[in-house]
C-alpha cells in the first residue's frame, strides 16, 4: 500500500468522534496538513511554536505552562542519571540557570557537562534590560532640575552626569559584535 | 565573584548616598553577598551553608534571591528597623540598594538573573552573549578594577567637601568657594589660593592669603604684607581662587561700645586676654582730637583706617595697629571685634 493508499484508507474509514494527537507537529510537511484539513476527525497537535500556516491557523490555540523549577531540576537528574554523572546540588543549581525552563536545553547541558564542554547558556527566555538601565540614569536626570530650582548644584550636577550616562549607554549599546559562530 | 559584587556595591552605594561611612559601606559589602546565599560555592553560602543548601536544592543559582522581590523584602526589613529602633537612614538604605546593585550587576553576565521572579525571564544586559562578561573572567577583574577606583573616588569627593565642592574648586567657580567659606570658616583656617594681579601697578598677586571675610561676591584676604579685597572695588584681580582648608580655628564677634570715655584701656583688655589671637575691628569711632591721629594710608592695600572729620572709620583693622594709632583719645562709637584664635600662620 503506498501512502496515498494509505491516507485515503484512513480518511474513508476514520470515525467521527476520533481524536488524533500529532506530536512534534511543526515537522509535519504541507501533504499531510492539506490531507488533515479534509479529515472527518478531531485533531490535536503539539508544537512548541504555532506556525502561522494552513491548518494551524485554523485551529485553537493553548498554550501550555512552562515545566517550572522542579520539573526542570528532575528531568536533569534522570538526565545526570542515565549519563552516569554524578553532580552536586551546587552544579545542578548553577547548570539549571543555563537551560532556563527549557526541557530539551536541560537535558543538553547535562550531557555537555558529562564531555566537559565549556557552559554558555542554552535557553532563550532573555529579558534585554539595557532600556530599563538606560532609561533610570536618564530619569536620574529629574534631579538635575530639582537642582536647578533648589539651587543645590550636587544634584544638578549628578542629574546632568546621570543623564549623559544614559545616553552614552545608549548609543555604545548599538555597538554590537557577532552572534554567530564562525561559518554558521 | 564575592570581592567584585562587595565593590560594586560599596561604590554605588558610597557614590548614590554620597557618604564613606564605615557603618553604611559595610552593610552595603553585606546586601551585596545576600543574592549568592543560593549556592554552596559562595563565601556567604559557605558560612551560612544550611540556609544556601536548602535554596540550591529547590532554585536555580540566580533565580529567587536576586529578585526584586527579595530586594522589597529586604527594603521592607529595613523600614522596619527604621521605625521601631531610628537607626540612621542611609544604613537602612544601603541594606536594600547593596543588594539591588549587585543583582543588576549580575546582568552584564552570560547567565544574566531572574530579576522579576517568579517570572521565567532571565534578565541581561544585551542579548548577545557574546558581550557579556564570564564570572571570574578577565572582564570581571576590569570592573573590579573600576568599582575600587569608584570607592576612592567617593572617598576623595567626600573628603574634599563632596562632589560639588569638587567641582567648584576645580572649575574656580565663586558661588562654591563662597559656600566652602561659609562651612568651615567659623571652626577652621580658611586660605584663599590666588592667581592674578595687584589693580595699583599689574604686578602679580598669586599667592596664599588668609581668608578674612566674605565681601558681597568678594573676599578680603591677608598675607604677611597686609590686607586686600579682591574683585575691581578692592586691590586683587583675581582671576582664580582656590580655598585651602588649615588648622582648626575659632572665630567670634564681639561687640564693643564706648560713651565718651577713654577708648585704649578696653582695647588693650582685650588685646591681653587674647595673646595668641588676631584680632580686627570694623566700626566707626568720634573721637575728641581727631588731629592727634596721624594716619599715613599703605598703597595697593584695603584701607582698613580712615578719618573723616573725627570720625575714625575702621575696616578690618588689626587691634594692635589701632592701639598705636589711639594714644589718650576720648569718644564715642561702636566697634565689631572679630577674633579668630589662634592667629593664623601667613
């Protein structure tokens, strides 16, 4: 039986009230999501993004909570376990700061640390607060003016100082080196 | 690394409170090492290993205590020992701004912290990595490097009047060497560094002089050859003064009055029971003879003596010269006496 048979046997035959649950969903190539969308069944599929064509726009989305803490600390426990390592509650503590909430980073890092490998962080739960930084010395500025009315000229002079920091930070901010690794 | 976030703190601290006060640089160092009680492999988390265990086996490093919510807490235990014990409030300030520094401090890093816990986000500063400073790396030993400096450059501001003062002696600006006066004159030596020119023949003025008084915007000043008042009303151009603080010193005022009667005995009273004192008397005094009074006026220097009809004028006038010029006179008049003891070294 080739796959077209096959699809158009399942098709034929699937009942109403069947539920099909499709893992790693976002692997799924575009014949078989034309073929899902004329299927006479629920679906349900899992993706650790939503991509934003045919079926998938169609269908409602959940999203899943992240694993927390201890989900995290377990999985690379079982990880360090199966790899043979033994880590301490230090290591893991600090190694679990590299994968984030990341469940596949998790178990990466583990086996990384069993070769000995040099730890950057894996996950990608970043929070970029060089804005935030920036923003208080530049509303470190408002002293300046407090200064200015008071006649207190240390506070004029650390709001102007403040202020100039911040935007010096902004601008050497946009300084930015590679990200990618040699011939990626 | 421990030392790292105890200097950046200290510094931050000592800069933003603007203070070197052991009490409150110490509980700045100690805020500072409250984040890494959440890993055995800290100095903190050695020391206080039971509390550091229990958080490594539930958290990851850089996760609950170095959180804003922490930093609130401790904000919290602070404004509580504000209230009910008075502490001082720059300690209880430097409690929660030491730790709130050190966590951001730990955003230049690859790991970055979960500054708003329990939210999954770890916060960096730059999403390139790249960028970021390793612990224990060479960028770390920099910047350690530059919060050392920090502190020592706190400790020179604040020990040269704080950062305004700084700059007002640095950029020679008036107003800050006024307020400078004002400050210490009543309880220390206070020496006026001039550049410029004497205004009676443009020869050079640079030199050290004792700061007298404030005159409007002006200082009248003293040096071994006498006294000026700078500014184009007095004798000095000054194109830029400096103020130098000396020796502890004492100055007070003393009114002193005289109802035709004899003006030397309280004079000279007063000359007596201050020997170590300079003593200088502005006023104005009417005296009987005014033509037994010979006053022969000193060129480029402040007239601290006139006579106009008899009416002796003092400004600034140093009692001993005042004694001499007044032998048996009779008169009339008040006079300030401004004591500052001891004399001054010019």
């Amino acid at each position: 039986m080739t796959l077209d048979e096959l699809k158009e046997e399942i098709a034929l035959n699937i009942p109403a009230d069947a539920l099909l649950i499709l893992p790693e969903a976002k692997r799924l190539t575009t014949l078989i999501t034309f073929w899902l969308e004329d299927l006479n069944c629920r679906i349900c599929c899992f993706a650790v993004a939503r991509p934003n064509r045919d079926i998938f726009i169609k269908m409602i989305e959940i999203e899943l909570a992240l694993p927390d803490d201890r989900h995290i600390r377990e999985i690379m426990q079982r990880e360090a376990e199966n790899c043979g390592l033994n880590i301490s509650e230090a290591r893991f503590s600090q190694l679990q700061s590299y994968a984030g909430r990341n469940a596949a980073a998790a178990r990466k890092i583990v086996k990384e640390e069993k070769l000995g490998l040099t730890k950057d962080p894996n996950h990608n739960q970043y929070l970029d607060i060089s804005p935030l930084i920036m923003g208080m010395f530049c509303c470190l500025g408002i002293v300046r003016f407090i200064g200015l009315g008071s006649g207190d000229r240390s506070l004029y002079m650390i709001g102007g100082i403040a202020m100039m920091l911040g935007l010096a930070l902004k601008y050497l901010g946009r300084v930015s080196g590679p990200r990618r690794r040699v011939g990626q | 690394m421990s030392v790292t976030h105890a200097a950046i703190s200290a510094a931050a601290v000592g800069l933003s409170l603007g203070t070197v006060d052991p009490l409150v640089l110490a509980v700045a160092i100690g805020a500072s090492q409250i984040p890494d009680i959440d890993t055995s492999t800290s100095s903190i988390g050695q020391i206080l290993w039971p509390i550091s265990r229990w958080i490594e086996k539930r958290y990851p490093h850089r996760s609950v205590t170095h959180s804003l919510i922490f930093t609130v807490a401790l904000g919290l235990i602070s404004f509580g020992l504000w209230w009910r014990y008075q502490i001082d409030v720059k300690v209880a300030i430097a409690l929660p701004l030491g730790h709130l520094v050190a966590c951001f401090s730990d955003t230049f890093t690859k790991a970055g912290v979960q500054l708003f816990w329990p939210s999954p986000l770890w916060c960096v500063f730059g999403l390139n990595p790249k960028r970021r400073l390793t612990t224990g790396g060479t960028g770390e030993y920099w910047v350690l490097v530059g919060a050392v400096a920090a502190i020592a450059i706190n400790f020179g501001l604040i020990n040269g009047g704080g950062l305004g003062q700084f700059t007002a002696e640095s950029l020679g600006l008036r107003s800050g060497l006024l307020e400078n006066y004002q400050q210490n004159a009543n309880n220390k030596e206070v020496f006026a560094l001039v550049q410029g020119t004497f205004l009676a023949d443009s020869s050079t003025a640079d030199g050290r002089y004792f700061i007298l008084s404030q005159a409007g915007n002006e200082f009248i000043l003293m040096s071994q050859s006498g006294i000026y008042q700078t500014g184009l009303a007095g004798q000095i151009s000054a194109t830029r003064i400096n103020t130098e603080l000396g020796q502890p010193s004492l100055r007070q005022i003393l009114p002193l009055t005289f109802a035709e009667e004899e003006i030397l005995p309280k004079l000279v009273l007063i000359a007596q029971s201050h020997p170590k004192a300079l003593i200088l008397a502005t006023g104005a005094i009417t005296i009987d003879s005014p033509e037994e009074v010979s006053i022969a006026p000193k060129p480029g220097q402040l007239e601290t003596v006139k006579l106009a009809g008899n009416q002796l004028v003092f400004n600034h006038c140093p009692l001993p010269q005042i004694i001499n010029k007044i032998s048996l006179q009779f008169g009339s008049g008040s006079l300030e006496l401004k004591i500052i003891s001891p004399s001054p070294r010019l």
